[in-house]
C-alpha cells in the first residue's frame, strides 16, 4: 500500500473532502532521479494536496520522499545545498487535471525545467506533467515531476524489472497474471525495452521453471538452416548433416522456447511455425516422422506485424497462433521515472566489472556530487531511441571514463552515443546560469568531514583552498587543521624541488595548473617557488 508523508493512504488522501466518490485516475507526484546520495535515486512522494487544490512547498526539509511501497514516515531532500526557503507549487484549474505554476518565491534555490533556468516562476502545462518535467535544483538534485496514476497493490518481487513507472508496473501485473498459464506469450516493443527479461520472467515464475529456457533470434538465423535448427534434422538430410540434430523444439520440450525477431521469420519457416503450434507436433528435414512436443511459445517483435500481413509478408493465422496474450513493453522515454535508477544500476554494474565499486554512502552531503546533476538531468530528457540497452552502453562509458576520478563528466563521446533523433534537438547539458551565488552549507564540524570528501572537494576547485572550505561549509582555519591530520595530503614544502620545476614546465608556469596537478595549495606553492627562485 503506498502511503502519502501524511499516514494516509493515497487513495484515501485522494478522495475529495466530505465524501468518498471514488478517485481521480493519476495525481501529480515527484520522483528522485539525482540526489548526491546515490542510495536515494527513485524516492518519490505522491502529492494529493496539489490534486485537491492547494499549494504545496518544496525545500531540503520538505515533502518527506520514500522508497516505491515504503510505508515508513520518509525523509527530506535533505542536502545542505538547497535552501530552507522554499519554492511554491500552485495548483492551476482544472482541479486535479491542470497544469502547475512553479514560484521562487525569493528562494536562493536556483532552477532549471528542462533545461531551461527560472528566474521568478515557471508555468508548467498539464501534458508537460502528463509527460514529465525535470526539475534541476541548485546543480545537485534532480526531480521528475509528473502526473501518473496511483499504485495499485501488485505481485510481490519485480520479476527482473528495475524501476517503478507505471508501465513497468503494468507490465508486472500482465507477467503475474499470464506466466502460470500454458498460453502463448507475444510481447511488443521497441529494440532494447527488455523483451527477453519479461520473457524469462514467464519462464521462471511457471509451472515450467524447471524445464529448459531455449531461446532463439530467428533475423540471425540463414533461411536455409533455419528449419533444420528449429525442427531438428536427420543425419545426411543436407551438405554437412554428419549426425542428427534435435532442434530447438525438441531442446525446450517441458520448457519455454522463446522466438526473438518473429516478424523476420522467413515465409516458408512461417508456415512450419503454424502448423507445430497447430498440432503440437515437429518434423525433422529428412524425417517422415513427427515428433510431439510440449512447449510454451514466448514471443517477441519490434516490427509492426499488422502492416506485415498487408503487404503478404506475414501470415495472419501466425500472428493469432502467437497472440494468445500480449505484453506491451513501454520505450524508455515513457518512463522517465525510471532513469535514474537504471543508471546508478548500470554504473554499479560496470564498475564492478572493472574492479571498482560506487562512492560509499557517506553521513554528510559531499562538496562535488560524484554523478553531476546536470548529466543526470541531460540523460532523463534524451528520448532513447535505444532503450535501456542504448542507456547501459552510455554507463558503461561513463564508468570507464570515470575510472579513478572524484566526479564523472559528461564526455564528448556521448555525443556520438546519444544522437539527436530526426525532428528533436539533442538532449545538451543542463547549464543554468548562475543568477547569484549558491548557498554555503554552514556549521558544519570538521569531524564531520570524511578525508574522501575534502580531497573530492579541493580537486574539484583545483587546490583552492577558500573554495574548497566554503563548499564543505568550514572555516579556513579548519581546512588547514584537516589537511595537518590527513595521510593522503603532502604540504608543498615537502614536494621535491625536481618535481616541481617538471611541473612548471610542463604547465608554462599557470600557477593555478601547477597546484592542480601536483595536489597542493596555491599559496604553499607560489612561496616554494620563489624559495627555488622562480616566477
């Protein structure tokens, strides 16, 4: 049961004051895409109020966002960066069916909607809502508001499915309700939306999970070979039959055997395909005997079969055989939602296939996020024309670059794996203008400071010391006492003088070059050099 942060359920805090005449279909909610604490990304808080016509504030101390069917009080953005002033969102008419009026209201706060800064209030439209808008606050938490249904109870586990939209739920709930039954499956989507994952899904939540899983891509399969890999082949039914071949049917008997790219499937494959799911039968190239199978067809297609069977190109009696129940996969750029926690599982993966691991999850909110919001922002508003498959390329790269570095950076390179597609403008990086200063994180205690954290922060300001205090929220003085106790931080006096006189070579004498490379303060640096008698 999802709840709203107020103890009630969603459902209840939907239905209008003074009766309960049932609930409207969707109502606006915010979900969690970036966050510098990585644990959090896909939070979200249902916002009845905002359905019910009044205004609702957003700040680091409120809403309360929790984990998807977390039913626990939940807790705030929470990121010492955003003000405590908090911008105001007013409901617009129709109620419970409008569009949002995003205010300021004189909050230090900056913003960015998709992309773009607000200085004063931004209005955001009801079809903006209906597809989702992303909100950028102070370069360091990204929200998607957006407007979708409430969750309904649904089958316990994810089946394999990471994230919480409400496609991938209704998704879910189709997987729940068919993968008992021996009905044939057909699932449709786009390239890349995870037509083998749910496929596996009905495999493995059946009655036929202890069978064989026989999964074949008949695009890739030559049409000369493809009955003899499908229905098995006697030995010398054909040039380079040296034994018999059992095909793929007879390997899924008691299983599942899930047909990848069906509408590719040759005609005369087509026709041998009806006629196994016809009479549950198979006959070997070079074998006058059928054979009976028992097996479940999975399905799965990109292509628009109907308009296939238009142009003669696939059987229509095909396409009923395997439409015995259909599962829609929604593309990526229908769940915006989801993004973020897609990502930071991608990442996770990919790191580890190098070695590496995330940031560990720290007490304080760091200096220099390690996964820049504005990258996060740019990610969620590119329509993926490549689905999720096109999204783990895109981490896998950003892992690969990132390898040993404080924060990763949106590279050149995914320009190229992030093409615009025809008729859109590419996805460019968030840059919202600095309107003023963003607010300094205050009182913080150097114990609180994690030696990770104030290394991250002084390289992301290149050694400057003032910088790097001010971002942590600390005096100078303290950053000098942090730097005393660390093992990690060499003082500039004990740099070896050919170390240094490499460095300013290579960098011209840059000063602020020097410091950066050789990890020492500006001010250390400029006395060493004119100890070894310098510029």
């Amino acid at each position: 049961m999802e709840f709203d942060r107020s103890g009630s359920t969603v459902q209840e805090a939907l239905q209008p004051e003074g009766g309960r005449l049932g609930a409207p279909p969707s109502l606006p909610a915010l979900t969690l895409l970036g966050h510098p604490d990585l644990s959090r990304t896909g939070e979200r808080v249902f916002l009845p109020d905002l359905a019910r016509g009044r205004d609702v504030l957003l700040s680091r101390e409120r809403p309360l966002f929790a984990a998807p069917g977390d039913p626990g009080a939940g807790i705030p953005l929470g990121d010492p960066f955003l003000s405590r002033s908090p911008l105001r969102l007013e409901p617009l008419p129709p109620l419970g069916q409008g569009g949002v009026l995003l205010h300021l209201d004189g909050s230090r706060t900056r913003v960015s909607v998709d992309g773009e800064a607000v200085a004063e209030s931004r209005t955001l439209s009801a079809a903006e809502l209906e597809d989702g808008a992303v909100l950028l606050l102070a370069d360091r938490v990204v929200l998607l508001l957006q407007r979708r249904p409430a969750p309904l109870p649904g089958p316990a586990g994810g089946f394999g499915l990471l994230g919480e939209s409400a496609g991938l739920e209704a998704v879910r709930r189709a997987v729940a309700r068919v993968a008992p039954l021996p009905t044939a499956v057909l699932l449709r989507g786009e390239t890349g939306t995870g037509k083998e994952v749910v496929a596996r899904a009905l495999h493995e939540h059946g009655p036929r999970a202890g069978g064989p899983f026989v999964s074949v891509n008949l695009a890739a399969l030559p049409p000369s070979l493809a009955a003899a890999e499908l229905f098995g082949a006697r030995r010398g039914a054909y040039t380079g039959s040296v034994r018999d071949q059992p095909g793929l049917f007879v390997l899924a008997h008691g299983g599942t055997l899930y047909l990848d790219e069906v509408g590719e499937a040759p005609p005369e494959i087509q026709v041998m395909l009806l006629r196994a799911l016809e009479t549950g039968e198979v006959t070997a190239v070079g074998d006058p005997t059928p054979r009976k199978v028992d097996v479940r067809i999975v399905s799965a297609t990109d292509a628009d079969l109907e308009e296939a069977i238009r142009r003669g190109t696939f059987r229509s009696p095909l396409l009923h055989r395997l439409s015995g129940y259909l599962i829609r996969l929604p593309p990526l750029r229908e769940r915006k939602e989801d993004v973020g926690r897609l990502l930071v599982h991608f990442l996770r993966v990919e790191l580890e296939r190098i070695g590496e691991t995330l940031p560990p999850r720290g007490s304080a909110a760091p200096a220099t996020p390690w996964l820049p919001a504005g990258l996060v922002s740019r990610l969620v508003r590119y329509p993926w024309p490549g689905n999720v498959r096109q999204l783990q390329n895109v981490a896998r790269q950003l892992a690969i670059d990132g390898r040993g570095q404080p924060v990763l950076l949106d590279s050149p390179e995914l320009d190229a794996l992030m093409p615009p597609m025809p008729g859109t403008a590419p996805a460019a990086p968030d840059r919202t203008p600095l309107l003023e200063p963003p607010p300094k994180a205050r009182g913080r205690r150097p114990a609180e400071i994690s030696e990770d954290e104030m290394i991250a922060a002084l390289r992301a300001h290149r050694w400057n010391l003032k910088a790097a205090a001010d971002a942590l929220g600390i005096p100078r003085t303290s950053m000098y006492l942090l730097l005393e106790r660390s093992e990690r931080v060499r003082p500039a006096a004990r740099v070896p003088a050919e170390e240094i006189l490499a460095a300013h070579a290579r960098c011209g004498g840059d000063l602020e070059a020097m410091a950066a490379e050789l990890e020492v303060s500006e001010r250390a640096l400029r006395q060493r050099l004119r100890d070894l008698g310098l510029p």
